[in-house]
C-alpha cells in the first residue's frame, strides 16, 4: 500500500460519477471486517458520504447478483446505510425494497457475514421480485444519475481532502 493524496471538489463531483466522489470510501472503508471496524472507518466521512457508499455497494451486489449475492457477500454489511442512502436521494421504492428484503429474515439481517449467510440458508428465500423491482427502478430512474444529482445539491457534504492507502 501507498499514501495518495485525495481531494473531492467542485471539479470531481461535477464529472457526475459517484464512484470518483467517493473513491476514498472504497478504499479507508472495510466491508469485511466486524461492524465495529466497519464503523471506525467510517467516522472521517459525512453521513452523506457513507449512505451514497452503501447505496453504491448495493447497486453493485444486486446487479451482480441478486439480493442474495448481497446478503450473502460482505457487502451485506451496509443494508441499513444503503436504505438511509435511497431515503436521502428521494427514492423511497429503493428503501422499500430493501426494507422488504430485510423483512425476509424474520429479524433483521446480521451485520455478521457468517450469521447472515446462516440465517440465509434457513430462509429457503428467493428474491427474485425483488430483484426484479430493484431492475425496474434503475431502469425506470436511473439510480446513478439520481446519486449525482443529489451529489451535485450537497456538495458540501461531499468535501474530502486528505491523504489515504491505496494498493501499489
């Protein structure tokens, strides 16, 4: 690993890729540890940040591969953050969707990798309406522009500047 100096302005956020506005979540932010890891990594970065973070997890995760593939990964780990990110971008079928998922396990889902895919096991669960409504709302909406868009009216939120590791 290497220090890299990052700094999220005006000039990246109005690229309108989220991916670039929070590249220095995906790289200070482990999805695979504990939730108390999960948390200490999080605390240099806004709300806002962290919920954009999750949202763009999820998105990956159930494009891949259903909700399944999310639950079951470590990604699973920021189901909460990413329905806190579809409520802030104003898409609340996105937080709905997830919210039923969730609902799927009989408590909510674990933020422990290991408990989650036990938990899923049992379930006997498919998702494929959900996958499916999830496909719907991005095709219908298209989530990515909605993220930018949300980015672009709270820049404030999205400030970083700082040094970070990256792989060599």
């Amino acid at each position: 690993m290497t220090k890299k100096h990052v700094k999220i302005d005006d000039k990246v956020m109005e690229t309108r890729d989220p991916m670039k506005v929070i590249d220095p979540l995906w790289w200070t932010v482990s999805i695979y540890d504990s939730k108390e890891q999960y948390e200490k990594d999080l605390q240099p970065f806004s709300f806002h940040q962290r919920a954009v973070f999750a949202v763009m997890w999820y998105m990956a995760e159930v494009n891949n591969g259903g909700h399944s593939q999310f639950y079951s990964n470590s990604t699973g780990i920021v189901w909460e953050d990413a329905m806190d990110g579809f409520e802030l971008i104003g898409l609340m079928e996105g937080k709905e969707i997830i919210e039923e998922s969730a609902k799927r396990f009989g408590t909510r889902p674990s933020f422990d990798r290991e408990e989650r895919e036990n938990a899923l096991d049992k379930l006997e669960e498919d998702f494929d309406d959900l996958d499916s409504r999830f496909y719907k709302l991005d095709s219908t909406v298209n989530i990515t522009d909605r993220i930018a868009d949300y980015i672009l009216k709270n820049k404030i939120a999205f400030y970083f500047e700082g040094d970070i590791e990256v792989p060599e």
